[in-house]
C-alpha cells in the first residue's frame, strides 16, 4: 500500500500488533516510503490529540488497552481461588480491566501486594480482560552481599569482601544454607533496612573456600556482576553454526595472512600481511593487509547469541580465566583465525606511503586461511637474528616486509604525536595449583607495537569508510582532559621540577614534552601516572568526537569483535554499507545505537574494576607471606584518610592510614595532593620516595596496610601527643599549608 492508511486503519492495526507500535513499524505495515512518512507523522499525532493514541517513548498505543508488558499488583485470589492482578499502568477512562495471572510451577510463590513485571494477552469470552504470565517480580529487589561467613551460636554474621566496606550482616540460624566457616558465600537483604544494629541476610548460595585460587576471579564475577554462565538457547545456536563458505566473499587463502599474538592466547580475531608497494608512484610505500574474523556472520541481530553478547559488552580476562563475550564454539573455534583452516574475515587492504601515511584503502569481505600462528616473543627473536623452526620459513617473505612497513608507521606516529605514556604492566603468573608464583612486568618488544600500529590504521580505516558511507557506526572516543585536572597535573609537574605551559590549546605533543623531561629522572613514574590520571575515559558514542590521546580525528573499534561487542557493531555497518548480505545493522540496532553505546562503556568500566580488583587479591595473596618486611615505593595518592604507596617491587598500592602518621594532625590540602602537619608542618606529597612495612595484607579484599618508615630518606616526624580532649590544631595546619603554597608559588615564579 502506498497511500496513507486511514485513523481506523492505523488504530485496527495497533489492537492487532501490540507488540509493533512504533512510527517505523507501521510505516513498513503500510508500505509508506519516503516523503510519505511526513503525512504519516501527521495522522499520528492527530490521533494522539483526538485521545486515540498515547505515545510512549517511540512507541504508539490505544490508551484504553494495556501495554503487552506490564507492571502489576497481585491482589490475592479471588471467590474461585484464581489469582488476580491489579494493573498499575492504567491511563483509559473506563474501568481497569480484570487480569488473571497464570502461573507456571516454576514461579515463585506470590502474595498480595507484591509487585510483577508481567506478559500480557488480551483474551474474549471471560470475565477478565488480559492473562498474565510472570517475567519478575519487582519493587522487591534485595541488595546483593558477597563475604566470608562466620559461624556463631545462633546463625552467624557475613564480612564483606569489599575492601570498602566494613559494614557486616546478620545471618539468622535458618538462613544460612549450612555454609561453614569461613566459606565465601553469596547473600541477599532478608527484610526491611534498620536504622540501629547489624542489617539481616539470607544467604543464597555458597561459594567456597575463599583461599583457594579459583575464588580469586569468582569473587570478582560475583561481585560485579559479570555473567559467565551461557543460557541454553545461546549453546544452542552456537553449536548449530556452521563454517562460512565462499558465497559473497573475496578469496584470500593464498595470501600469507599470519596471527601474532601472546604465547597463551586463546583465540586469534585479527592476522596481518606487508608487502612493498610495486606502483612507481608510491616508491618505498607499503601494501598493508589486516583481517578480521567475521563474527557478524555467525551472530546476527536479535539472536540469542547476540543479546548475550551485548549483554556481557566484552569479554572479561583474569589471570585464572576469561569470561567470554561468545561461546567457546565460536570464540575459540569458528570465528578464530586458526593456522591452516579456512576461516571467514572482513579484511582491509591499506596503502602507506614512504613516511607511513595511509594513502588510500579497500575493505572486503573475504575468506583465509592463517599461513602461521606465532607468538610475540618468536616473532621478535626471529627478526633480531633468532628465528626457530616456525619462524624461519616466514622470516624473509613475511616477517621482515611486516617490520618494513612498520618503521614506515613509526614516522606517521612521530609526526602526530599520539600521547606517549611509560607505564610498566604488571603481570602475574600463577603455578600449576593456581598460586601466584610471582609479578612481573610485561616486556613491550617492537612485535607488540608493530601489531598495536596495523590495528590503530585498521580502526581509523573503518571509521573513515563508514563516515564516507554515511553508515551510522560507533566511534571509539577520548576527549581531552579537564582544566581541573590539568591544573592538578599542572602542580604535580611543578612540584617535581618541570613546567607545563598555561594558556594555550592543549595537545598531546605537550604533554609528551612534559613526559620527555621527566624520562630518565626519579620522578618519571610519577609524571607518567600523574598524566595517566589526569586523562578522561575513552567511551564509545554515534557522535564522532575524535581521539585525544591517539591524536586522531575519526576512530572506531573494527579489529576485536571475538571480545568487543562495539567492533561487531562495526562490522555490520560495514556489511550494510557495502551490501555484503542481510547480516548488517539492522533498523531496530541503528535507533539503539545512543542507547548501545552508554550500555557497552558502561560493561567495559564494569570489567576494567572487576580485572583491577583481582590482580589487587592476587597481590595481597602473593604478599600475605612477607608481613613484617619493609619495602621501598613511591607516594602515588593522598586522600583524608591516608596515604596510597605504590610499591617498586610488584607495583602493588598499599595504603598508610592516616592514624598511623602521628599523633597531630594533618591537613590535607586537595589543590595541591599533600597533608602538611600541624605540629610539625611535615609535609607529604605525592611523588616522594617512601620506605614501608608491610603490616597487613588481607587476600579476600586485596588490601594492604603499610607503616611509613622514611619519606626521601628521613624518618617522619611523630608530632606531639595531645592531652585528652585536647582540639587538634587544623587552623594552625591550614594557615600553614597556606602559607606553604604561596611560597612554594613565589619560588616558581623566580625560576
């Protein structure tokens, strides 16, 4: 149909399709194209003015029905025994209409007054309107509590895991699911919040020995929430999928494609070639390939693969496991670019001229077959002179063009100055019974960087061509810092001898003079941490903001879509933008993509903690045994509540509480990152070296206690011991922290 349906014809489709509302929905019921949608738009909103229709966020509906999904009220059974619900989102002039709630042997048990999120279907013939089935209840949704139970006389009491809080919980006798003590268990709130005394718990589910290796990462899961258990429905299909054939794709299996990655990798999702470019017009330039496994083929939008994949957002990698974004059908089986098997890609062919600028690009859409899997460190020896067996057939014809046209890259780099932060990763490694064996730090070899640099051209590649599409898409964004936290880095930078200039529109080659300055010094680390903190967090959105600290103006995530649910997102807008199939960004993704975008940065954060939290546990565990040793570090934070050193040896922090500094008191004084004491007018601030003692290490929380011995080189003062109900002396403190600022700020400026 071509013309505009009439008011009736819209309404009597609506009652028909409650579940397919939207302007979008019936436009397509009704063949409506175009300029035709305007007089569509039209026709709605008379119909919203009559009464007809009420608009509910995107969505149209007759106001004297009640939506498919519902929030309702159990009242209890009626004269027949048949349980009755009160619907709560009645807005129709008439009488509420009657629902009966059907329940299934698997529902929970319901009493009147508690509150459900129902299905509702309409139903002729009866004494009731609308049949509900249970989705969840709601309005009682019970905090979460995860901690160590500990047994006592009459039911026991939980310590939470979080080295926050020091709150505990009251178990009753009958609640306590016979957990032992000292197990890790998973509790809820049992009751109404007190306002006096411990809060009561029920535990729901037992976890374990808390020093056991595997309740490292576990508590972390449970904590934040992360789901690793895949619905059967999600197995289902992932085990139903069958490899990709050549249909619609471009042959690449004779291109000697390879996959670098760490030695311990489970999959493989991008593989890479370089040959010299043998047009006479690019001479000394580069022929880039990076292929990326075709995740989009096997997940497609709106199966249960993928809402469980943007549900999780990525994958979530502990030292002990991965938390998975995808099965492992298809994580480490189908979609990974195995050596020697065919397997589906998205490729990108990238030209570089002599100085490692992108000239030009073509995507496809492809299948390969990986010439090799290797890993960093092979890849690396093999190029410095060290090839092995694997290595050395590929060294000449593959390894060295990949180099060549790296050392291209590296001129493109220098020139734009991406922000060029030092900072050691720490890496633990776990023995064979799963405990830490030790911390060290990863080694960063031109084979980590040369990879880094092919999927950064990658990315901007993606975002460039689904720009140049008109494709909407999800941009990788990282906007600049704050003036306030600029100004902080600003008094740090000043405060360890450096300068960073004011009034002047910030870039990142500012910042990498700063870090210059500081390379080789005692403070080095602290300048790069320092920069590190003062940088905003990289999001996603559908709005193109630019990258500041990549120092790119358009950037996308196209190169992990195994792990990322924002490069499958890519990915589908590419298929779409080049008409590769019916796999692409479906309409219904394309109007969630503001919303897409807010949940996957937020499933990111989630992880980024719940990954920081462990490796903190396994650094406790690892130090547990070495309480009472002193160790040497640096001042990294101060906080009213203390000091944070970061230790040199594992990079572990350590807190120094502010009780434990003295017996004055001691101001802190935010602007300026130090507490001065009002006594002494001792002053730390962050940077400074540190001598500790390591007098607590708590595994379960991954907390450690530290006593200051020395701060560059002196032992500090202990101050004057106040006589009881003595005042502290903070106007004394501030006066003098400020007084202290002012000089500090004269000296500066006679510099």
């Amino acid at each position: 149909m071509s013309q505009i349906p009439t008011k009736d014809q819209i309404l009597e489709w609506i009652s028909d399709n409650p579940t397919l509302t939207s302007k979008r929905d019936i436009a397509k019921a009704f063949g409506i194209k175009g300029a035709a949608r305007i007089d569509l738009k039209r026709v709605l909103k008379e119909l919203e003015a009559e009464g007809h229709l009420q608009k509910r966020r995107k969505t149209y509906r007759d106001p004297d029905k009640l939506p498919p999904v519902s929030v309702l009220q159990i009242e209890g059974p009626d004269g027949d025994g048949d349980i009755m619900a009160r619907p709560l989102e009645w807005h129709g002039e008439g009488e509420r209409p009657r629902v009966l709630f059907v329940a299934k042997a698997s529902d929970p048990a319901l009493g009147k007054g508690d509150r459900i999120l129902g299905r509702l279907t309409e139903v002729k013939g009866e004494d009731h309107q609308y049949e509900a089935r249970l989705i969840r209840r709601i309005g009682t949704n019970p905090q979460r509590i995860l901690g160590v139970f500990r047994k006592g006389a009459e039911g026991g009491r939980i310590v939470p895991v979080d080295k926050g809080s020091d709150k505990e919980w009251q178990v009753a006798p009958g609640a306590t699911l016979d957990a032992k003590d000292g197990e890790l268990v998973e509790a809820e709130q049992a009751g109404p919040r007190n306002r006096l005394g411990l809060q009561k718990a029920r535990i729901v589910e037992r976890l374990g020995d808390p020093s056991a290796p595997k309740a490292v990462s576990l508590i972390a899961i449970h904590q934040h929430g992360i789901p690793d258990a895949f619905p059967d429905a999600v197995i289902a299909e992932a085990d139903a999928a069958k490899p990709a054939g050549m249909k619609g794709r471009e042959d690449l299996r004779d291109m000697p494609l390879i996959t670098i990655d760490p030695s311990d990798a489970r999959d493989h999702d991008d593989a890479c070639y370089a040959h010299a470019d043998d047009d006479p017009k690019n001479e000394g330039g580069w022929v880039v390939w990076v292929a990326i496994a075709d995740v989009a083929h096997y997940v497609t939008p709106g199966s249960a693969l993928d809402r469980e994949a943007r549900k999780r957002g990525n994958s979530t990698y502990f030292p002990d496991r991965v938390v998975p974004m995808l099965p492992d059908r298809l994580s480490g089986d189908l979609c990974s670019l195995h050596e020697g098997v065919p397997r589906a890609c998205i490729a990108v062919r990238m030209v570089l001229d002599s100085k490692g600028q992108k000239l030009r690009h073509r995507f496809v859409r492809g299948l390969m077959q990986s010439a090799a899997s290797l890993n960093y460190e092979e890849v690396q020896a093999a190029v410095d002179g060290k090839p092995n067996e694997k290595t050395e057939p590929f060294l000449n014809d593959v390894l060295k063009p990949l180099y060549g046209a790296y050392e291209a890259t590296k001129k493109a780099r220098a020139a734009r100055q991406p922000l060029d932060l030092d900072l050691p990763e720490r890496r633990i490694i776990l023995d064979d019974d799963g405990q830490v064996a030790s911390v060290a730090f990863k080694d960063r070899l031109d084979a980590h960087r040369l990879i880094e640099e092919f999927m950064i051209l990658a990315n901007v590649a993606a975002a460039e061509e689904l720009t140049k599409l008109r494709r909407p898409l999800l941009f990788r964004v990282h906007e600049e810092p704050s003036p306030e936290k600029l100004d902080a880095l600003r008094e740090v930078a000043q405060a360890s001898g450096f300068n960073l200039a004011k009034g002047q529109v910030l870039k990142t080659q500012h910042l990498n003079q700063l870090l210059d300055a500081a390379m080789g010094s005692e403070f080095s680390e602290l300048i790069n941490i320092s920069t590190l903190r003062s940088m905003t967090q990289a999001y996603y959105t559908p709005e193109n903001y630019g990258h500041f600290g990549l120092a790119l103006r358009s950037y996308a995530h196209f190169t992990s879509p195994i792990r990322r649910y924002s490069d499958l997102v890519v990915h589908r807008a590419l298929i779409s933008g080049h008409d590769w199939g019916k796999d692409g960004l479906s309409h219904e993704e394309v109007e969630q993509l503001e919303e897409t975008a807010t949940h996957i940065s937020d499933t990111e954060r989630r992880s980024m903690t719940a990954e920081r939290d462990t490796t903190d546990r396994y650094l406790a565990s690892y130090m547990a045994d070495r309480v009472g040793n002193e160790f040497a570090g640096r001042i990294a934070g101060i906080a009213r509540f203390g000091v944070f050193v970061k230790l040199d040896e594992t990079g572990a922090d350590g807190l120094v509480p502010i009780r434990e500094l003295g017996n004055e008191y001691f101001h802190y004084d935010q602007e300026s990152q130090s507490l001065r004491g009002a006594d002494t007018g001792f002053e730390i601030s962050i940077g400074q070296r540190a001598k500790v003692r390591l007098s607590e290490a708590v595994p379960v929380t991954g907390g450690l206690l530290l006593e200051l011995l020395e701060i560059d080189g002196k032992a500090p003062p202990r101050g004057n011991r106040r006589r009881p109900g003595t005042a502290p002396r903070r106007k004394v403190a501030r006066g003098k922290a400020k007084a202290a600022k002012t000089k500090r700020k004269v000296k500066r400026t006679r510099r």
